[in-house]
C-alpha cells in the first residue's frame, strides 16, 4: 500500500501543498496531471528522493517518512530509463543485490529468472548504449524489480517508445505486476495507457490530486493532460 | 521572413550565399591557429641540432627535466584527488556560500603567478611563537614534522615540496573548473535509482558516478600537468632557482637566458613544448580509445 497524508513539498519556484494519495495494496496506481504540475515532485518524495516539508508517507504498512531512499524498499524506474552506463546489462540488474551482498550464485539465478520473465536474456552481456528505448526501459524494469522491493514508481516509462513497443511493455507491466504482487504508481500522459492498466487512476489538478474512475479518463470533464 | 515573401510575391524564394560568412568564421579560426604554429616553427628555425644535444647533456638541465617529471606528476595526481571531492559536492549538493566558494576557488586563477608565490612566502613565514628576534615560522613547524618523519629537517620554502606546492595552488583550480563541469554534465538521475536500489551516496559515488567520470578526470590530470610544467612565477618566488635543487624546465629557461644562453634557452623550451605535446596527444589517444570501446562495447 502506498498512502501519502498531507504531504507539502517547497519547490523555489513554486511548492506543493497538503497532498494526499492512497493506492491500495496490489493495487496499480496511475497518476496523470499536466507537464509541470509536480507528478514528478510526488514520485521522488515517496522515493525519498526530494526532502519534503511536511506531511507523511507510508509504504507497505511502515513510515518511511524519515527513511533514506536505500531503506524505502521502493523499485524506480525513471524516464528513459537512466541504466548505469557503463555496465553491462546483468550488472545493471545485479546492481541491488551485489550491494546487498548477495552471493555470486544466487545474484546470478535472480538475473536469470529475471531475464526470462521480462524477456531480455539476449541482452544479458550488452551494455546500455545501443538498446532500444523498449529495451532499456524492460532493462530499468528488471533492475527496479531485482531486490523485490513491496512498491513499484514508473515515470512515464513509455512515453518514449512507438505504439506497437508501448502496447508490448503495457502487457508486460500487467502481468509482472500481477505475479509480484506489488503496489504501482505509474505516472502518465497517455490516457489509453492509464485506463488499460489502472485500477485507481488520480489526476493532478490545480496542486490537488484526486482519484478518478476509468469513465471520466475516457470523458474528460475540463482540461486534463 | 514576412516581408521577403511580400516583397517577391511571384518569384522562388532565394537565399544569399553562405560563403562570407565562413569565410570570416574560417579565416579568422585559421589566423589564431597559424600563430600559435607559427610561434613553435620560428623557434625551431632558430635552435640547431647541436644545441639540443648540448641543453641535454648538461647536469643542470638533466636535473631540471627529471624534477620537472616527477613535480608536475605529483601536482597532476594532487590535483585530481583535490579536485574529485570539490567538483563533485559542488555540482550535486546545495552548499552553503556556493557563490562566495565558487570565486575563491577561482582567485588562483584571476591572481598574478607572482603574488600567489609572493603570498605562499609570507604565509610560510608567519610567525605561530617565539619572539621577533627568535621567531618559530609556518616553516619551521614543517621542519620538525619532516624530522619526526623522515629524519631530515628539511622545511618547505625554497625546498622541493616549494615547488610542488606552488604548481598545486594554480593547477588544481583548473582541475578543480574541469571536474565540476565534468560531473555537470553526468545526469544525476542514474545516481537517484542507485540510491533507491540500496546505496549511500558513498557507494552511488564510487560505483556509479567515478566509473562515468573517467575521462574527465583524466582530462583535468593532464590539464593540471601541463598548467603545473609551464608554472614559473611563484615557483621563482617561493621555491627559488637555485641550481640542482628547485630547477625547474620554466627556471632552466630564465636561468639561460641570464646568463645569455638563448639558444640553449631555447632549446629547453622546445623541449617543454615537445613534452607538453606528448603528454596532451597521449592523453587524446588514450581517453578517445577509451571512449571507443565503451561505445563499440556489444
């Protein structure tokens, strides 16, 4: 379960005021809202990655409010991927558990079965540069997902790749999230993408979010990104 | 652009010729560039064969060029430990005063050589105890240390570790500007996931950003390299030129030319030029092959 309580974020420019969220456990969270609006802001606050101003964040039943981003057991997966470039694909997937010190054997099994249920056994020994944006991106997934962390955060995974990769990654991301059982928040544009995967869907507006049905995705009533 | 198609309503859009403007651009890339070779053949015109081999058999001059090495070498790898750390919570972190660190980070720069060996000197021989006329110094505090250390009293001022001390003030603010835009230039967002797949920033740095960086700090090594061979106003001051001991190349050349050797001047110049070229294309070849691999890499 991921549940944000009035959670205030300053920004400089501008900054984010008594935010609240709750995706409940298993559940996959999509969070739409306009460029700029602090989608973004949001998912590192829960990653740990941006020190918040008040406010609480809970993650798989423990406050993690105070925790660094290493203890928050949070999965992310940022735009584009951002693979560690200068190795090769199973390292990127090993990262997590060679910091955990994981012996050899079973960081390898872990890649292994990794691989083959996200489909990039082939791309084992390459190294990021060259790898198609699906690729990277089920690379970035591998990696997120290799510790077996209980919360997933994707920022616009799929916001770079071509219709027929984005349909692919879409199945991929139902079912592996499906087998794992772990808790999504998915932050998109797209609002096919969002009514195919969610089963919560919030939208970011005016500084507030707000929990939407899949009805009014499809319909918008007023402007939405 | 709305103007010109009203002006030729009927008639093909043209668009004037590029050639003036690369012209300009080319020729006046091409005038710097020329002098700078230009400045490079006059001396090789002038210098024969003879006066090389004369400048390299000298003791003096044998003794400059090794020290010139092994100093230059040492600033280099000082440098670059110096610089990693500076350039790295500078371009990641809000720190506080970044504005006032960031200029006095560039006063070695903006400084005349001169006053920065003249300042080194005075801050040597400041007075830390005793009496005016039985002062204890800056230097003399290093005396004892080097005692206790290596059993030699040999303090800093006009000493070798003058020398090293001198190029490092000046060379390490260039790694220094070299390694913070190197890691400007690194997006920070791979370091974000390391951290959330379990790092501390410690690990994040070592296993992620160093890695990435390489070429950078290779960069600001043979920066500061060569910045630190052609260092000669406050090695002059600070380290002084005695013969044997502080020569350096750059003191090699102002002593020849003291006593009106120019030729062998200038020929321990070209040889500086020639050392300093060797170093820069090494370090090209090296950083670009590299960076070759990693590209190719499968």
């Amino acid at each position: 379960m991921i549940t944000i309580q009035n959670l205030s974020i300053d920004l400089g420019t501008f900054s984010l005021r008594d935010i609240n969220l709750t995706v409940a456990a298993g559940n996959y969270g999509v969070l739409m809202g306009k460029t700029g609006c602090g989608k973004t802001t949001v998912l590192e606050a829960i990653c740990g990655l941006r020190s918040i101003k008040s406010g609480q964040i809970h993650l798989a039943g423990r406050d993690v409010t105070k925790l660094k981003p290493a203890e928050r057991r949070v999965g992310f997966v940022p735009q584009e991927g951002a693979l560690f470039t200068t190795m090769s694909v199973r390292r990127n997937i090993g990262f997590a558990l060679s910091i955990r010190r994981w012996p050899k054997k079973a960081i390898q099994e872990r890649i292994g079965f990794l691989a083959e249920s996200i489909g990039i056994t082939h791309l084992l020994d390459r190294k990021p540069e060259g790898l198609s944006g699906g690729e990277r991106q089920r690379v970035a997934l591998a990696r997120a997902l290799s510790f077996e962390p209980p919360i997933l955060c994707l920022d616009e995974p799929l916001s770079a790749l071509d219709d027929d990769t984005r349909a692919e990654m879409c199945r991929l991301l139902q079912s592996i999230t499906k087998n794992t059982g772990v808790t999504t928040l998915h932050i998109t544009h797209n609002r096919e993408e969002a009514v195919r995967l969610a089963n919560q869907i919030f939208l970011f507006d005016e500084g507030r979010i707000k929990e939407i049905s899949h009805e009014q995705v499809i319909r918008p009533v007023g402007e939405m990104g | 652009m709305k103007s010109t198609q009203l002006s030729t309503p009927n008639h093909e859009y043209r668009v004037k010729t590029d050639i003036p403007f690369f012209t300009l651009f080319a020729s006046l890339s091409s005038f710097y560039i020329l002098f700078i070779l230009m400045i490079i053949v006059a001396g090789l015109l002038k210098v024969e064969w003879n006066d090389f081999s004369i400048a390299l058999r000298n003791p003096n001059i044998q003794y400059s060029i090794r020290l010139s090495m092994i100093t230059c070498t040492i600033t280099a790898v000082l440098s670059v430990i110096v610089s990693l750390p500076i350039g790295y919570l500078l371009s990641r972190f809000k720190v506080p005063g970044k504005i006032l660190i960031d200029s006095i980070l560039d006063i070695p720069i903006v400084l005349p050589p001169l006053v920065i060996g003249l300042s080194l000197l005075i801050l040597f021989g400041l007075t830390v105890a005793g009496t005016d006329s039985d002062p204890f110094t800056v230097d003399d505090l290093f005396r004892i240390v080097s005692k206790k250390l290596f059993g030699r009293d040999a303090g800093i001022v006009f000493q070798i570790p003058a020398v090293v001390l001198a190029q490092f003030m000046v060379a390490c603010a260039f790694a220094v500007r070299t390694m913070r835009a190197t890691f400007d230039q690194i997006s920070p967002r791979q370091e974000d996931v390391a951290l959330t797949l379990g790092c501390n920033h410690s690990q994040a740095f070592w296993r992620v950003v160093l890695p990435q960086s390489f070429r950078g700090i290779l960069t600001a090594g043979t920066l500061a390299w060569a910045r630190a061979l052609g260092e000669f106003g406050p090695i002059l001051v600070f380290a002084g030129s005695v013969r044997m001991r502080t020569e350096v190349l750059p003191v090699s050349v102002f002593l020849e030319l003291g006593i009106g050797n120019v030729k062998g001047a200038l020929a321990i110049s070209l040889i500086m030029v020639a050392a300093a070229i060797v170093v820069l294309v090494l370090v090209r070849f090296l950083g670009g092959k590299t960076f070759e691999n990693y590209r190719r890499a499968p």
